[in-house]
C-alpha cells in the first residue's frame, strides 16, 4: 500500500504525514492515522530524512497491511458467529425459559462487542511497534 503526501512535522525518525483521505479509511481502527475533513495524519518513519513541506511517498509493508485487516475484519466476524453457536448449543440448555435463538443473539452480539475491545486494545498496542510503522520511501519533490 502506498500513499503520496506532505510532511507536517518531525518528530525524531518519525514525520507526519498529511495525505488525502481514502473511502477505505471509513472504519479503519488500526489507530496509525487520525482522520481529518478531506486529508489524514500518518506517522511514518523517515529514514530519507526528508523534511517539513516535502512531498513523500509512503508504503506501508504488505505483511502488516494484511495482518491488520485479518484482525480487525475477521475477528469480530468469527466472534460473532462463534458466539451464537456458543449460546444456541451450550447456553441455551442451561437457561429453559428463554428462546434459544434470544440467547444465540445476546451471546453472538455480546462476543462481536467484546471482540471490538479486543481489537482497540490490540491497536493501542501494536501503534507503539516502530517496525510496524509505515516508511517514508523516497522524497518526490
């Protein structure tokens, strides 16, 4: 994944990044920009030591692109489904006076929430892993 923007700060090796806004970006929860009107802030490291107002090209690795779409689209979606078979099959012989498909809903949904955590959690963390930052490639202007 690649993007094209400029330089608004530095910060040691790391340099923010003003880049336009992708219709991807809409439920993005890896925690690595901050969504502005028309244009986002990415950290990036800058190891071509490019400085404020220089036009850059950012990539981010393919590894940690699809690692973090695998945990913050699958997750939920497994929970979810986990959730209601746990509660149709499980719970629901435990608890008699409730309709079994009112607790698979509850425990599906309970778990798709707790996943949300899960993964906002995860984000805070990972945001700190310097190997895991995008990287200023080269400079374009």
């Amino acid at each position: 994944m690649e993007e094209i923007g400029v330089i608004n700060s530095i910060e040691g090796m790391i340099a923010k990044v003003r880049v336009p806004k992708k219709s991807a970006c809409e439920g993005c929860t890896a925690g690595t920009c901050k969504p502005a009107d028309q244009t986002m802030e990415i950290e990036a490291l800058n190891p071509v030591r490019a400085i404020v107002g220089q036009k850059v090209r950012i990539v981010m690795r393919p590894y940690t692109y699809l690692k973090g779409s695998l945990i913050v689209y699958g997750l939920p979606a497994i929970a979810l489904i986990a959730g209601a078979v746990l509660g149709k099959d499980i719970v629901s012989d435990y608890i008699q006076n409730i309709d079994q498909d009112i607790v698979s809903a509850l425990f599906g949904f309970g778990a798709f929430a707790i996943s949300f955590i899960a993964v906002k959690l995860w984000s805070r963390k990972i945001e700190k892993k310097v190997e895991l930052k995008p990287v200023i490639k080269e400079i374009m202007e």
